[in-house]
C-alpha cells in the first residue's frame, strides 16, 4: 500500500449544457472520465482531477470555499458571484451574449422612465444601467425568464442569448447586445499558491490541446 499518494486536484463543473462540451475538452486533454448516472463527482482514471458537478450558480460558492480548487464558470454566473478568483484560462468553446430583449411588437415609445428589468442577472443588470444612468426595476427571476415579457411582468429581460432559438420561440427580440460572455477557467487564490505546479502542469496540458487564449496577468 502507497503511503505517498497525491489527492487529485478538485475542479467544479457547471451541470448542464456547458458540461459536456468541458468534458470533451478535458478528454480530448486525456483525462479519462466514467460518470455514472446522477453520481455528482468522479475521478480520472489517472487519479489526477477530481470533477465536482454543481448547480451552474453554485461553483464560485465551491470555488470559494476551496472545496473545488478549480472551476470552469461564465464570466455571466463570475459577475453576479463577486468572488475574487483567478482567471487561468478563457476556452474557445461556450461563448454567448448578455441582451437586452423585449416582446417583437414592443413599442419602446411607451416605456416609463424607470426601466423594468426581468433577469437571472441582477448584479449584471443594475450595474450596467446604473454605469449608464438609466433608472432601472430589476425583478429577479430564476429561469424561463422569456416569460416575463410574455406574461407582462416586466416589458424588458436581460438574459443569455445563445442560438437566439428561446427568444424566437416567444416572439421576442434582442434589442441591444449588452456583452459578450466567456467561459474561464479559474481558481481559488489561496489554492494556487498551495498546489501552484500542479495547476501549471493542468493548464498547459490545456493550452496544448490548441486552446490558446491564455490569461497571463495573474499568478
Ligand atoms: C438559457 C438562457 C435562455 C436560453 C438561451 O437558459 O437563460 O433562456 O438559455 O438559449 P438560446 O438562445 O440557445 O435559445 P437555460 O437553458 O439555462 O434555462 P433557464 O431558462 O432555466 O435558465
């Protein structure tokens, strides 16, 4: 029996559509993943990484925490989580855009002075009207966010526009791209300087796959 074996390192995945596409990435990095139904963590067969799976709101919290050493997290669900993480890495993959969108037949001649807002995004959405000096009602909602325009609960959402399928689907229409949103690799500050060579060791075998968007401002 080993005495001296290393624990791997702990990096949280987002569950959801974001998952598969890091797990294909990982792979094609050669880690080597079996993920059993609804089992919510597993190990390389290397033993190396150990993937996290949270609720896509909930990493930073892990991160956070040190509970996962490594995250791969939007700078949407980032920005409203607040934390002061590293920024290693930004993948090609995932990208999408922050919008602005209201019903097709909304005439904005009608609007009230004081914006109102349904969005997942509340931080995002009252920080970016407020940088602009617009009055603005932020209603916060948890998902299917397309309703609220639908249903009149608020004329505006701020959301994530991917495929655009969602919106089109609700007759609704983007009406200003308010930012682009990117899918990071991060990690806990504190869990770098402790695990620093292995972390930089992961992060090339990531940068060598052909992912080249590397952030070299930090560490
Ligand atoms: C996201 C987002 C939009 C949709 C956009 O929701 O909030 O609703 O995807 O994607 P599309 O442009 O490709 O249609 P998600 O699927 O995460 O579900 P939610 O509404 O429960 O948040």
């Amino acid at each position: 029996m080993s005495g001296n074996k290393i624990a791997p390192l702990t990096m949280a995945l987002p569950k959801g559509r974001l998952m598969e596409q890091v797990l294909d990435h990982l792979q094609s990095c050669g880690f080597r993943f079996k993920i059993s139904k609804r089992s919510l963590t597993a190990t390389d067969d290397a033993g190396r990484l150990k993937l996290i799976l949270v609720k896509n709101s909930d990493l930073p919290v892990y991160v956070a925490h040190g509970i996962a050493g490594l995250g791969v997290c939007g700078t949407d669900v980032l920005y409203e989580a607040g934390s002061e993480f590293f920024e290693l890495h930004t993948f090609e993959f995932g990208a999408t855009r922050m919008c602005l969108a209201c019903r097709a037949d909304h005439d904005p001649a009608g609007d009230r002075a004081q914006l109102a807002v349904a969005t997942k995004f509340t931080r995002f959405a009252h920080d970016f009207f407020h940088a602009r000096g617009i009055p603005v009602q932020v209603i916060r909602l948890n998902g299917s966010v397309e309703l609220a325009p639908v249903l009149g609960l608020a004329p505006y959402i701020v959301d994530l526009v991917e495929t655009g399928s969602t919106l089109k689907a609700n007759n609704l229409k983007v009406t200003e791209d308010l930012a682009e949103i990117r899918v990071k690799l991060v990690c806990n500050p504190a869990y770098y300087k402790l695990h620093y060579r292995r972390v930089a060791e992961l992060l090339q075998q990531i940068i060598e796959n052909g992912d080249t968007e590397h952030e070299s401002n930090n560490g």
